[in-house]
C-alpha cells in the first residue's frame, strides 16, 4: 500500500500562483509514474501532468506553459508548480502514483481560483 498526501492547496486570484506538493509513503524511484489530476464539478477527473520515472513530464492541454511538475529534493515528494491561474482551474488536485504493483491516489486538495 503507497500512501499519497497532498498539500498546498488554497485559494489564488485569477493570473496568481500556488504550488503543491505529494509527499509519497515511497521513494520516488520505486514509481513508474507519478503525476497529479483534477476533478471539477460536473466533469470527470482528467489529468494535470504526469512525470515518468526516466521521462520527460507530460501536460495536459489546458494547463501547457503554465504548470510545472518536477521531482522534489526529497526523494518522496513531487510537486507542482501553477502559475498564471485562472478560474478554471478550480478544482480537487489528487496526486497519483503507478508502481508495478498497482495504482494508488491522495485524498484531494482544494484550488479555488477567484476571478
């Protein structure tokens, strides 16, 4: 079992910024990809950014050039870097990790962007 605890989260205004961060129960190199998604209300959970273990981070379209995913400098966080926020990111960010032995998600941390 991987535990995955997320903070950070907040409230920002439209064009601010906040960072979050996974602290997983793991080290990060036992993750074959880790990564963070949102749920808005009235819509699926759909992906933010993921990063692979030897890879490059992915975005999702809404989010390219604005967000950033990176490995923290201990070796069981991740965190992500929101810049340029806008209302619609409003949402619960879940962090997500996939190892070979399953797949595990956080409980959630609000972002509420105001315009």
């Amino acid at each position: 079992q991987v535990e995955l605890v997320e903070s950070g989260g907040g409230l920002a205004q439209d064009g601010g910024s906040l960072r979050l961060t996974c602290a997983a129960s793991v080290s990060t190199r036992q993750i074959q990809v880790i990564g963070w998604y949102r749920q808005t209300p009235g819509k699926q959970r759909g992906v933010v950014a993921t990063i692979r273990r030897r890879g490059q981070p992915d975005y999702g379209e809404a989010v390219k050039g604005r967000f950033s995913i990176s490995v923290g400098n201990l070796d069981n966080t991740v965190n992500l870097q929101m810049n340029s926020l806008k209302p619609e990111d409003t949402g619960v960010y879940y962090c997500n990790a996939q190892l070979v032995y399953g797949d595990f998600w956080g409980r959630g941390t609000q972002v509420t962007v105001s315009s």
